[in-house]
C-alpha cells in the first residue's frame, strides 16, 4: 500500500496539471488572454495614432475683416467682421479638400473724411453687408499649415450717409447730412491664404480677397458750392467702383 502512494501522487499531480492548461479558469489562461487583449488594443492604438481625432468633413469660421477702395474710391475703407460655413466635398482622408459653402461680411466705413477748398470735408458712414457662395480648395488639410486658394460670387447691400462738413463766412462750422437710399451690387473675386493648426480641429486662418463690385453713388467732391453767404449751395452725385482689397483673420472649427 505505501508502494502505490508516490505512484498515486504521480497520476494526481499530472492530472491537475493537464488540467490546469485546459481550464481557461486558471491564471494561466487569464494571462494569455490579457497578453492578447493587449496586443489587439496596441494594434488598435497604432492605427489610430496617424488619424485626427475629428472628421475632415466640413467647416465654421469667424473672422475679424479690413477692406479698403485707396486706388479708385479712398472714402470707403473700413473694417467688420465675418463668418462663412462649408461642406467639404471629397473623400474626408485625402490630402487636399474641396469645401463649398456660403460666406458673409459687414464692413462699415467710419466716417473716412477727404478734405476739399473752404475747409470742406466729406465724410461717408457706410454699412455695407456682403453675402456670397464660396469656393475653397485646400492643399494639406491635416498638415499643420494648410495652403488655400477661394473664389466667391454675391452680391453686397450699401446704407450709407454722407457728411458734408464746411465752415461758413461768420466762421461756424455746419453739416449737411445726405442720406442715400440702400444700393445693391454685384460681387466676384478670387484669393487665398493659410491655415495654421492650433490643436485638433482648430485652425488659424489668414485669407486675402480681392473683392470685384459694380458701381454705386456718392458725392462728388469737385461738385460741391457755396453762394455769395458761404452756404452750401449745391452738390452732385457721381458713381464710384467697389472695388475692394479685403483683409480676414479668424478661427476655423474642423468636424
């Protein structure tokens, strides 16, 4: 009987060991499996380290604007603000983008004065507010600097007031107030700039546009005259192009 003991010990101990390799209730199988477990999620973690973490599949901006007529209209400059939202139209993966969309831009020139004879000033108070669809095309959209060209096509409202402002014969200053009724143009430009990468998602853009307008009225400054008493007499109106260069830096949310 004691002979049998080791060999029944033997039998026991080979036994719980087959065993223990078969049961997946055993550490030794909770071990593999979290090695296994591990390696499926560094797998994982590896295919999405090389991806952003939002989708390239549209965009939203807010700018802060400045566009100015100097060469052919030096009375309407001024500064505003904008927004513009688009769809991007290709595969959102691929290196370059394709985004549409539509924009929008308030300028309001500040009383801008052009200094005439007699200590004659005109200054013009305009609201002009510019809607357009868009066109963007992107080269490196997930780059950290995104090159962009635009072209766009709309239409912008003017409400403007114009100031004349002189200095009579007994010295006192006076103002003429002329008040224009709304006018409409047509808008088309090109342009371009760069998107500079904050964090994910979030982009710094510097875009310049050249903005095409048709004609509106102002006044003419080579119009204006006064009677034998130093009053303002009379004055014309004339048409003038809206032309604009036009200046934006802003924030653009990715999603």
């Amino acid at each position: 009987m004691i002979k049998f003991i080791p060999v029944f010990l033997i039998i026991i101990l080979t036994f719980s060991t087959a065993f223990a390799q078969r049961n997946p209730n055993t550490n030794a199988g909770k071990i593999n499996k979290n090695k296994k477990g591990d390696t499926i999620q560094n797998n994982q973690n590896i295919r999405n380290s090389g991806s952003s973490n939002y989708e390239n599949k549209g965009q939203f901006g807010a700018y802060l604007n400045y566009g100015t007529s100097s060469f052919e209209s030096p009375e309407l400059e001024g500064i505003g603000f904008g927004f513009k939202l688009g769809k991007n139209l290709f595969n959102q993966n691929l290196p370059i983008s394709l985004i549409t969309g539509l924009g929008f831009d308030y300028l309001y020139c500040g009383g801008k004065s052009t200094n005439q004879s007699k200590n004659t000033s005109i200054a013009i108070n305009s609201n002009a507010y510019g809607w357009y669809p868009y066109l963007d095309l992107e080269l490196g959209s997930n780059w950290p600097i995104t090159i962009f060209g635009t072209a766009y096509w709309g239409g912008r409202f003017f409400f403007t007031r114009q100031n004349i402002n002189y200095t009579d014969v007994n010295n006192q200053s006076k103002t003429d107030t002329k008040n224009l009724e709304g006018d409409v143009t047509q808008i088309y430009g090109l342009g371009g700039g760069l998107k500079l990468k904050l964090m994910e998602g979030v982009k710094l853009e510097l875009r310049y546009q050249q903005n095409h307008g048709n004609e509106i009225k102002i006044i003419d400054p080579t119009s204006i005259q006064f009677d034998s008493f130093g009053n303002l007499k009379t004055y014309q109106n004339k048409s003038t192009q809206t032309n604009l260069e036009m200046l934006f830096i802003g924030l653009i949310l990715c999603f």
